[in-house]
C-alpha cells in the first residue's frame, strides 16, 4: 500500500471539468469560435489557463485579453457558476483513508483559492489541511512537468516511489509517470464519457479505475 496518495482536485475529488469546460466554451463564443463540449473536453481537460489562452490564440487566432480572462476568472462572478455542476466524486474513499490514517494529499494544477472552494462545496474538505492542499500556485512549472507532484512528495516527507496519485487527465498521468510515481487513470467524472478521451487516458496503460470504491481496490492492492 502506498504511504501517500496524492489527489487530483478537478475531474477526481470533483466533478467539475465538465463545468469549466461549458464556462471557457462560452467565453469562445463571445470571439465568434463555436466549439463542442466534446472538443473542448478533449483540448483542455488538465490545461492551466495561461495554456488555454496560449493554445486558442496559436490554433484559433483568438487573442483573450488579460482584462476579459480577469473578469471571467473572477471568483465572485465564476463560481456560483460554476457551483451547482460541483459534485464529490471521493467522498467515501477519503473517509475511509482518514479513518484508518493513511496519508493524502492535493496536487492541482487549478488555483488554490478556487480548490478550497470546491472542496468545501463538495463536503471533502475536512480530509485536507491547508497545508496538505498544493497547487500550480507553489511550482514554476505545472503539469505536465513533474514539478507538482515532486513538490507534493517532498513536503509530506516521503520519496517518490512511496507516492500513489490519482488522475483523471493526460497531462497529469504524464506529470505523474514523468515524477516517477505510480497513477491510477480515473474515468468516473462527467467529463470522461467521450470514447476518444477514455481512448487517450487507457493509452497510458496505467490502472483504470471508474468509481471511488475501485479508486479505494487499486490503493488498497498497490
């Protein structure tokens, strides 16, 4: 069994890359790009925003200024948008790895403000200290760079081999695979139903998990 086992936040602990995926499609349509959710799953799932922005402006020619993604990205206007597409995907498998005090930890690249929301939200954050909850917001590099999860490890004092995460997107099983950790492709978030994603993920040939309670078998037998 693992000694830690690092979380992802969106599409893993929450189910809500479905819902950012719906808000950055919008934000599309306002530079006349229509786009589907399926496209936009497949393109951005994992992405930090900086990368988003990048990808749109290099493939699309869509340039999102700084003040327009300010507004988007503004906490008091995104997520009470986002909040009623929040949903706990972990619940049960974090209880149970309280209870029998096995370590755990977040490693997102989301924003840190935005991560205690969701977990808050979701009822999960009494698993997490502060301190235990890591983010693009504390490495230079996000994923897919191994920088988080090496961080992660680091300041919860064990080594690599000692880590377990739990992804459910391609950048983050490469940041994970790249750090030299074991990962479990997690397919159970609302965002995963496309074949051509759940193709990408199985790509890695890594464990496969759709459910907390397989989450919860693939820790238990590591």
């Amino acid at each position: 069994m693992p000694k830690l086992v690092i979380f992802d936040c969106d599409g893993v602990l929450v189910d809500s890359e479905a819902g950012h995926n719906k808000l950055f499609i919008d934000l599309l349509k306002e530079y006349n790009h229509h786009m589907s959710e399926e496209e936009g799953l497949r393109l951005f799932t994992g992405m930090i925003p900086q990368e988003a922005r990048r990808y749109v402006k290099d493939q699309f020619g869509i340039e999102i200024t700084d003040e327009h993604w300010k507004e988007h990205l503004n906490p008091e206007i995104f997520l009470p948008l986002l909040a009623s597409d929040l949903k706990p995907l972990m619940h049960s498998t974090l209880q149970y790895l309280h209870d029998k005090k096995i370590q755990k930890c977040v490693g997102s690249n989301g924003i840190l403000e935005m991560i205690h929301y969701k977990l808050r939200h979701t009822d999960q954050k009494q698993f997490f200290e502060d301190a235990h909850i890591f983010s693009v917001d504390h490495v230079k590099n996000p994923k897919p760079a191994p920088d988080l999860f090496l961080f992660a490890a680091k300041q919860m004092g064990y080594q690599p081999e000692d880590c377990l995460v739990v992804e459910d997107s391609a950048v983050g099983i490469a940041a994970a695979k790249a750090a030299g950790i074991p990962v479990i492709g997690f397919l159970g978030g609302s965002h995963t139903k496309d074949q051509s994603y759940v193709n990408k993920i199985k790509g890695f040939n890594v464990p496969i998990a759709h459910s907390a309670e397989e989450v919860l078998g693939h820790i238990l037998s590591h």
